[in-house]
C-alpha cells in the first residue's frame, strides 16, 4: 500500500474521500447520519435473518461483511445526491461492520444459545437466556473493542476475513488492475462453493501466519485422514479438546506472563515525515490489563444476572452460586480470548470445541443439569462476535491507514465501527426474538445446541474423558510453548483437529507452497498480490455461503 504526504491544512479533502484520504481536518464518519443510520439498520436486519437462518437450517454461519460492503458500495453508485456519501470507503466499512455483527450475533450468539435449554426440555429459561446470551454478547465486543491494538491482538495480525473486505472495499474505490485480480479471485472462489470446495481456506493460507497456518493444515489433514493412515479417528474421544486444553491453558499462561511483564521505558523518537507513523500497538499493557479485568467483572455481572432471572437462586447453595457465577465468567472470558486468537490468525474460530470443553469441566466438577445447561448457553454465546469484531476492525485499520494524523482518526474510526456494531446486535435481537418459537416448533435446531444439550442430559458417556484430556493436553501445551504468542501453533493444531472439513488441509498447504515459492520469486511484491487473490477467493467463499439462504428456504 503506497502512502501520501499530507497537503496543506488549506485544502483538506471531504470526510468522504477514498482510502488515500490525508486530510488533518475531516472527521471520521458517524453512524448517526441520517443516510447511514439507515443504510446501516436495513443491512443490519437482512444479516440478522441470514444469521438466524442458516444456522437453524442448514446449521453453517455465513461472513456477509463483503456482502455488506458490496451493498454500500452499489448504494452509493445510485443516482441520487443523498445517496452519494455511500461512496466513501469509510462508511462502506462502517456497513460491513453492521451487517456482520448482526449476521455472527443472530446465529452464534443468540439463537444457538437459547436452543441449549430449549432442547433440554426447560422452554421457560429460554427468555431468561436470551436475555442473558445478549449481555454476554455485548461484554464480548467491548473487552474486543478495548483489547484491538494489544499486543496480545495487534492490528497488524492477520485476521484474514478483515483483509478480505478491506481488499474488497479499495478495488472497488480504486478500480483497475486490483479490482480485475480480486474479481477473478471472488468468481473462483464463489465457484468452489458450487463444487464444495473450501477455497476460502486457500485465501486464508495466501494471507495469515505461515507457522500458524501451517499447525492449522496438518490439524486439518490428520482430522481427516486419521482413519486411513493411524486406524483411529483423532477427531472422536475428546482428543482434539485434550490438545486444545493443554495449548489453550499455556496461551492463557502466555497472556498472562505478557499482561504482568514490565517493559523498559524507552525514550520517543521522532516520526520522520516519510516514515509510516501507523502502528499496530494502540494499547498498551496497563490498559489491556484494565479492559480483560472489567471484562471479567461484566461476566460476573452477567452470570449473576442470568442466575437471578433462571431461578437458580432458590436452586443452588450460596457457596455452589458463588461458584457457579465466578465459573461462567472465568469460563466467557477464557472462550473469547482463545477463540479470537485462534481467528486472529486463521479466520477459523473453533468455538463449538471450547465451549464443549468448559461443558465437559463443568460435568467433571458436577454442576448440576440446569445451571450447566444456562452456563453453556451464556459461554457459547461469547467468541464468534469477538472473532467478528476482529475482522471488522482489521478492515477499519487497513483502509484508515493513510489518513495523517492517524492516530485521532484512527480510534475515531473504531469508535464508530463500535457503534455500527450496536446497531447490529440490536437487529439481531429482535429478529431472534421474533422467529425462535416458528424456528424450534417446526424442528429447525442450530446442531450444536443438540450437541450441547444430549451431553448436559446424558453426561460424558465413556470413562476415562479427563484421562484422555490429560494426556493430549500435553502435546498440545508443548507446541504452543514452541510457538510464542505470535504463532499459537498449538491453539493451530487443536482447531485444525476440530474440523472436519473434506479436502480443507489439502486447500491450505498447497497454498502455503505456492505462497514460499511465489514469494522467493517474485521478492516483496509477492505478499500484495497474494493478499488479493486471498482477499477474492475469502469474498467469493462469503458470498457463496450467503447465497445459501436461497437454498435454505
């Protein structure tokens, strides 16, 4: 991406410029334009009822951000001058971001969560989980919105699917030879849809870590090829949740060793004018450990909420409460941050896995049916719309990149992306709200809430579960000790093991040798261009993925 110098204060360009935009003047625009505002609440409910569903019918989650873009983007090519403020990349971004928070919190937050007590037989605690799954969900964007530019999630991670709609986002600002290679790569990978090819999984190999992507592709392939080559399935027994319980505890160690080490002061140097002054870093460690310490004090206020309205004060023991609360938060908190890691850098997030996990640590423990059934319901609905915000922030970086000062616009920008993701939520509650009982009367249950709640009703149903964890964990823990925080080889590893995806592995690895063999020969251009047809083939995968709603009804 080619930088500008910034002109002179005299002349700024309009807050509605393209990517190039420099101005010290324009301000970011506001979700509370009247244009927007609208624009933004129709995405909003046309995500949420794509969310709501696939998931129930077909049980798959869709990433519409590039729908919205695409959206925005014809929207400001109508003629019409109230209309034209759409043609700013700024605002497109901020539609994305609606759309997709709506889509991730109708189908992974919300309606899966409720169908946990719903399929376990208790219809009355399904008000109450809602209630409870959609402050979950809010405590989940915030901790994410406040932690982006961590060190922990730095903005110069890869979270491809926020590549793919900012990628998308310039080609159609900027036209030309970008918009030729990403329209090619999107037709390919709207193609692969029809064929059931996962070629978004050759996207997120073009764009994301090498080491990561590379853990990711071999999980894959022993998923998949266990059976033949090692005459046993690795995916069953709790073997994938062992490897993710030893890698995820060393990642939550790696974190808090990062939180708690004092770093030296250093003396500021000055930006040369030619130098990008962008960074990845806009928290530091003092104020990440502030946001996960609310953060977890929100989930306490959450579970304690959700413990009042489920009636489990008259049902548990004051201690078993305490307990139960600090358990659920602890349990919200945990799932979010290794589920967002693990999308950081693969734009896969294995939240099924971990939240199937802290089921089977509740049930170890012996938390009763009930309560276990609203904890797993509250966890599960934190983690997607976390990874989501991600993504959506990613997106915001990249296309805000050039505006000088930076700084100010750049946590302008995200403030706003914020709000435009409140806007979806709320969508996506009431449409939740309004279709659930028509979804679960005719039989249409998000899978894994069957999963959910079979387990919470007939418990592990083989011995020796915590001895299997035990023993994979260690695997696990040790290659994500080898990895670094940057890496999270082992988190990988666990979430390639969880899927189940035919010929995903074979899509990931022959990616990464094209992408070692492309880059020793095309040198440093190499990366841009294969961000761009990674960027194509995630936004024809997204695509494809949404245009199963047709399918569905």
């Amino acid at each position: 991406m080619s930088h500008h110098t910034s002109p002179s204060a005299t002349t700024p360009p309009p807050a509605d410029s393209g990517p190039g935009v420099t101005s010290s003047g324009a301000g970011h625009p506001r979700v509370t334009e009247p244009v927007v505002f609208v624009v933004l609440a129709v995405l909003s409910v046309v995500g949420a009822v794509i969310g709501a569903d696939l998931v129930a019918k077909l049980g798959i989650s869709a990433n519409t951000s590039v729908v919205g873009a695409l959206i925005a983007m014809l929207i400001g090519r109508i003629p019409l001058a109230g209309l034209r403020s759409m043609r700013s990349v700024h605002r497109q971004n901020l539609a994305q971001s609606a759309i997709s928070a709506a889509t991730f919190a109708s189908a992974n937050a919300l309606l899966t969560s409720i169908a946990v007590p719903y399929v376990f037989g208790r219809k009355d605690l399904v008000w109450p989980m809602l209630i409870g799954s959609f402050a979950g969900l809010l405590i989940d964007t915030w901790v994410l919105y406040r932690s982006f530019g961590s060190r922990l999630l730095p903005a110069d991670a890869a979270w491809p699917p926020g590549q793919a709609a900012a990628e998308t986002i310039k080609a159609g600002d900027k036209g030309g030879k970008r918009a030729l290679v990403l329209g090619a790569g999107t037709l390919v990978g709207l193609g692969g849809t029809l064929f059931s090819l996962p070629l978004s999984a050759a996207g997120v190999a073009f764009l994301g870590n090498v080491w990561a992507l590379l853990m990711f592709g071999v999980g894959l392939g022993l998923r998949e090829f266990s059976p033949d080559l090692f005459h046993t399935d690795l995916g069953a027994g709790y073997v994938p949740h062992g490897v993710m319980v030893g890698a995820g505890v060393v990642a939550l160690g790696q974190a808090v060793v990062m939180l708690v080490r004092r770093r030296p002061a250093q003396k500021e140097q000055p930006i040369p004018a030619e130098r990008d002054e962008t960074t990845a870093y806009t928290v530091d460690e003092k104020a990440l450990r502030r946001s996960l310490v609310r953060g977890y004090a929100l989930f306490v206020a959450g579970a304690v909420l959700l413990a009042v309205l489920g009636g489990l004060i008259g049902d548990m023991s004051p201690l078993g409460l305490l307990g139960w609360v600090l358990f659920a938060a602890f349990a919200a908190l945990v799932h979010e941050l290794i589920v967002g890691l693990a999308a950081m850098q693969s734009g896969w997030f294995p939240s099924f896995a971990v939240t199937l996990i802290f089921l089977v640590l509740g049930l170890l423990i012996g938390i009763p049916s009930v309560p276990l059934a609203l904890l797993v319901g509250y966890v599960s609905a934190t983690g997607p719309a976390f990874a989501d915000m991600g993504y959506d922030l990613k997106a915001g970086w990249l296309l805000r990149r050039d505006h000088r000062p930076w700084d100010p616009y750049e946590r302008e920008g995200r403030r706003e992306q914020f709000r435009a993701a409140l806007i979806g939520f709320a969508a996506a509650l009431a449409v939740v709200a309004v279709l659930w009982q028509s979804y679960f009367k005719q039989g249409l249950i998000p899978p894994v809430a069957k999963v959910y709640a079979d387990t919470v009703k007939n418990g592990l149903g083989e011995p020796g579960v915590l001895r299997t964890l035990l023993i994979w964990a260690v695997p696990g823990a040790l290659i994500q000790l080898i990895g670094g925080t940057r890496r999270q080889m082992g988190v990988m590893l666990a979430t390639g093991l969880l899927i189940l995806t035919p010929n995903a592995c074979w899509m990931v690895l022959a990616a990464l040798a094209v992408r070692v063999g492309y880059r020793k020969w095309r040198g440093p251009r190499a990366d841009e261009e294969l961000n761009l047809v990674g960027a194509g083939l995630i936004a024809g995968s997204s695509l494809g993925d949404s245009a199963q709603i047709i399918k569905a009804s």
